[in-house]
C-alpha cells in the first residue's frame, strides 16, 4: 500500500506518528516560504505543510498544480489553537512533510473540483470522470451503494435468493421499443435487451424459486426526461403463494430499511393506501405527492346554476367543474395567469377559468359571474382550505382532461411558491388501478394499463366479456413524494385467463405462441400463485439525495438524445462488422 491512512482519518490521537498518504492536490497556499497543501481523496481532507528548510523537497512542490496526485510521508503535529479549522473532520493537526512522489500530473480542468460549480450539464457529462471527483457526486454515489447494500441485507433476511435473469433475451411486446442486438451466427436473427425480466421471473416461480430478487439493468428505447435512462436499474422481485398484501408490506418495509440505512430517515409503516380513482379525482395523479397540502374538489353538483356559462354547458354535456384553490393569490400577475392559461391549453384544456378569494371575497376573473348561492356553496366545499389571498383555478372538460391538468397545476404550483416540505418524504400505495386503458390506435381499442400478464380482480373477471374498461387489476404502485418508485401485481397464473387477456388486447393464439411461447409452455406444467414488485432503483435514489434528476446518481448516464458525451457512444462502426452481422445501414433518403 502506498499510504498508510485515508485523509479524512486522522486526528489529536495521531499526534507525533509517521503517516504516508495519498492523494489529490485539492488547494496550494504559500505563506512567508510554508507552503500548506490541502490533499483529498474520497474519505476527506488533511492539510499537509512544506517547511522551508528542506530545500530539495521545498523545491519539488514548484511542479504542483490542483489536481495533481502525490504520495506524501510525514510526522502529524498539532496544529496552532488559532489555526484549527473546526470544519474539517481533521482540522486539528497538519502532516508536516518529510518525503513526496509525484505520481501524476493533471492539466487544469475544464471546470473545479468543488461542491458548488457553473459547468453546463453537457460539459459534466463530457468530463464525467471529474464530476463524479466533486463531494456531491461522490456522496451521491456512496448513497447508492448503501442503497444497494440494504437492499441485499434486507432481502437476504427474508430469505430471498438473488438469481441473475439473462440480458440477451426474445424480443416481446412490453410496452417501450426494445433495444436489439443483432446475431452472428442467425443472421437476420436479433436478441433484445430485457425491458423488465417480467417473464423470466414468472418462470423462476415455475421452477420453485418462491422467493427471488435481484438488482437488475433493464432497457428501454424510448423518450428520455428527468427521471428516465435507456438503462436503469430495478430491484426486481417475485413471490410464490402470496396476496397483494404480502408483496405490499414486504414492499415497504424494504424501503423504510433503505431509508434508515442511508439517511437515518424513518418512514412510518404500514402506508396509506388510496385507490386510483381517488388519488386522480382528489390529486389529479396517480403518483400524488401528499407533502403539498392543497387538494382538488369536485364542484359538478353546485355548478349546474352558477352563472357562469360555461360550467352549466360542461355539467349539461356530462362533464365536470373542479377547482383547485392555491395559496399566494397576489404571485399571479395577469402575465402570470395568461402563461398558465396557455400551459394548460398544451396540456389538452380548452382553457383556464380563475378568481380570487380575498377578505372581501371572490373578486377578478370568472367570479362576476357567479350567483351569490353558487359563492356559499363553494365556500362551504373548499372550507378551510379557502382562504383570503387565494388563487382559485377552474377546470370543466372530461374527468380525464380537467384530472390532468389541474394536478400539473397543483404539483407545479406547489413547488414554485415553495408549499411543499421538502425536510420530510410522504410515501403510500396507490390500489384499484384500471386492467385496461383506450388506445384508438390499436385493433383492439384497449390496451394494458399495466403489462399484460397483470392478473384482474376475481370478482371483476365476468366483465371482461362485457365491459374491459371497468374490470379493475390486482396490481399496486407505491408513491414517493410523486414519484412512482415501485409498481407490482399478482400474476395471471391460469393459462387459459392468460390467453383471454392476449386476445382482448388484440392477440391472437398464433401470436401468443410466437411472442410468449415459453412462457404458455412453462405453465403447463405447474405454476403457483405468484406475485412482485420491481422498485425504480434510480428514482429511488434520486429522493434519497435530494437530487433533481436520475443522472446525478447514476455514473455514468446518457443525455436526453439518449448519448453518452463522455465515450462518444452510440458510434459508428466500421463495414466489416457489419458484413459479419448480415447488416446494412439504410439512409434517410434510401428508405
């Protein structure tokens, strides 16, 4: 070893002893001929001092800039009570140097090893090497090891066994592109990489494997944002012979473990849980972060006389009338209203209606036209919650539409006037979800709300002749301050319930086989109830560090084109390769 400490460890009890470590230059001052040297590496910080009479070594540091690393022998001393620094962890003593070595040099970076930097997001992700050198990068990525450490501890414990699906897998329809590889020796032939090992799992069960997990990259070719790679990582795991209530509560009492390993944060279990149609009708999400006090109301009863036109024509066509009342009335500015407006107009609305509630009561916007029983009525619905210096917004549009927009107004709003405490995490599941979900686009008309081998409630399964779009799934996401960070169900474990659903969703047995052949063929030989949950790792993590997006946790990520700027990938390559995977690049203009 070429250090005997780390330089985040020393401290009064190391006085007088010879130490070696190692490390990067961090800072350089020069003080009247001593010279005092901060050196860093990933376990902190130690001050090391150059005295003047060593010559020679006093001579060696004129080549030392930032960054470089250096090996260092030396005696710990006291530091001077004035010159302690009670905010480094060894503050109190300073290594008087003896003997160096140089080991690397660096050139000046293209921006500074510090907590607090300008550098675009393009430029840390170029240099990601020396991003990931900053503290904050760095504890963000010992938080996720300590993640992934709980997760296993806490697993193990519960007598998972951790079992490696393969990356190179069939192709099926799960939603998302499929990321494809092609194959040497099939020419014309192409694995996929796994989307989710969603029915390797479900053939783990069938093998006796009654409890699995595993921590697992998953692929997705699709549109990227904030919280979204095309890599992540999942913990995935599946149970034989269990209820919903099984999985849930083993679900979240894996997360308040993760919590207090990490951050020392206790979650208090057992969660809320709210059924779908509550959380988009109260929240307007199914993803509700229940830390903003503000709520939807349903106001379709009172509204069908309420003076204003357009909310008796909407409640006349069967929709329906909302509000949403947000504190910091005197923020909107007419600019302000007028930008809302056209959001919400991008978010599928016809429009925004508005008013203020102030000590005299409604006031500006749509509130002349209200009839005074309308205002008592409206004040009687909100309650408490209305309050002078309000900013009431109106939807009335399709439960769909007026849900969607008014719970991006709610969560936005929130965040921008500062309503939501971000000290604190509210976590609960979100049940009853609907099996199916429209789709126009498709020859069935419907598709799965979830993944298609979701099983349905077994009171609901008559309806699936009848009316799809009501039966509900026996499925559960779990909410993280409005994040879906987990979501699972139980299995269709019946083949013949299996294939009704594939031919509701439009596929056909011919199909099935082809897409799901393994998998048909596996349950004909024994298959338990089973059930599971995948947890978003990524998003996960994201909360436990308090970051604003998944790619600073993550070390490596790509950018919203879905590249990676550091190595440059996807790159070309070059023909011969192609020739010996049977492939032809086809041109825009070509096709």
């Amino acid at each position: 070893m070429k250090r005997t400490h780390t330089c985040g460890e020393l401290g009064k009890n190391n006085a007088g002893q010879q130490v070696e470590l190692a490390g990067w230059v961090h800072h350089i001052r020069n003080f009247g001929g001593v010279l005092f040297i901060v050196l860093r590496d990933r376990y902190g910080k130690t001050q090391i001092t150059f005295r003047p009479e060593n010559d020679e070594l006093f001579q060696q540091t004129n080549t030392l800039h930032n960054q470089d690393v250096i090996g260092i022998t030396g005696t710990v001393v006291m530091r001077p009570a004035d010159a302690r620094n009670p905010e480094m962890k060894t503050g109190d003593i300073e290594i008087v140097v003896e003997k160096m070595e140089i080991f690397s040099h660096s050139e000046v970076p293209p921006f500074p090893i510090e907590n607090e930097i300008t550098a675009t997001e393009e430029t840390r992700l170029r240099y990601r090497y020396l991003d990931l050198r900053r503290p904050p990068m760095q504890r963000n990525i010992y938080i996720r090891h300590r993640a992934m450490q709980a997760t296993r501890e806490f697993l193990n414990g519960e007598k998972f066994w951790e079992i490696e699906p393969p990356y190179l897998v069939r192709n099926t329809p799960e939603g998302a592109r499929d990321f494809l590889v092609p194959s040497r020796n099939f020419k014309g032939r192409f694995f996929a990489l796994p989307q989710s090992p969603q029915i390797y799992k479900q053939t783990f069960m069938v093998a006796g494997f009654d409890r699995y997990y595993y921590l697992v990259k998953c692929f997705r070719d699709e549109d990227l944002r904030a919280d979204r790679q095309p890599e992540f990582t999942q913990i995935d795991l599946e149970m034989s012979f269990v209820e919903p209530n099984d999985v849930m509560s083993l679900a979240e009492r894996l997360t308040a473990h993760i919590f207090l390993q990490t951050k020392g944060y206790v979650l208090n279990t057992p969660l809320l849980r709210m059924p779908y149609d509550e959380a988009m009708l109260v929240y307007g999400s199914d993803k509700p972060d229940l830390r903003i006090p503000q709520k939807i109301y349903d106001i379709s009863d009172i509204s069908k006389n309420c003076g204003f036109g357009v909310f008796e024509k909407t409640i006349a066509n069967s929709g329906v009338v909302r509000v949403l009342a947000m504190l910091g009335g005197a923020e909107f500015s007419r600019r302000k209203i007028d930008e809302l407006t056209k959001l919400a107009q991008e978010w599928g609305a016809k429009g925004l209606a508005t008013a203020k509630y102030t000590e005299n009561g409604f006031e500006s916007g749509i509130s002349k036209f209200f009839t005074d029983s309308f205002k008592e009525s409206l004040r009687d619905k909100l309650g408490d919650e209305l309050v002078p210096g309000s900013m009431l917004f109106f939807g009335a549009d399709t439960s769909e539409i007026v849900a969607k927009v008014l719970g991006r107004m709610r969560t936005m709003l929130a965040d921008e006037l500062g309503l939501v405490d971000k000290s604190s995490h509210s976590a609960l599941w979100i049940v009853n979800f609907p099996l199916f979900e429209k789709n126009e686009d498709l020859p069935a008309g419907i598709t799965p709300a979830h993944h298609p081998f979701t099983a349905p409630f077994e009171n609901d399964i008559p309806m699936l002749d009848t009316t799809p779009l009501s039966v509900r799934a026996n499925a559960y996401d779990l909410v993280l301050d409005g994040y879906e960070v987990a979501g699972g169900s139980i299995r269709i474990h019946n083949p013949e319930l299996q294939r009704k659903i594939f031919q509701l969703i439009g596929i056909g047995p011919k199909d099935a086989e082809n897409k799901f052949g393994f998998l048909l063929e596996a349950f004909k030989y024994g298959v338990p109830p089973h059930g599971g949950i995948a947890f978003g790792f990524d998003r996960l993590v994201m909360i436990l560090t308090d970051s604003d997006s998944i790619r600073d946790v993550i070390a490596y990520p790509k950018t919203t084109a879905a590249q990676s700027l550091m190595d440059g990938a996807p790159s070309v390559v070059d023909k011969v390769q192609l020739e010996e995977l049977g492939l032809k690049i086809i041109k825009k203009d070509e096709r």
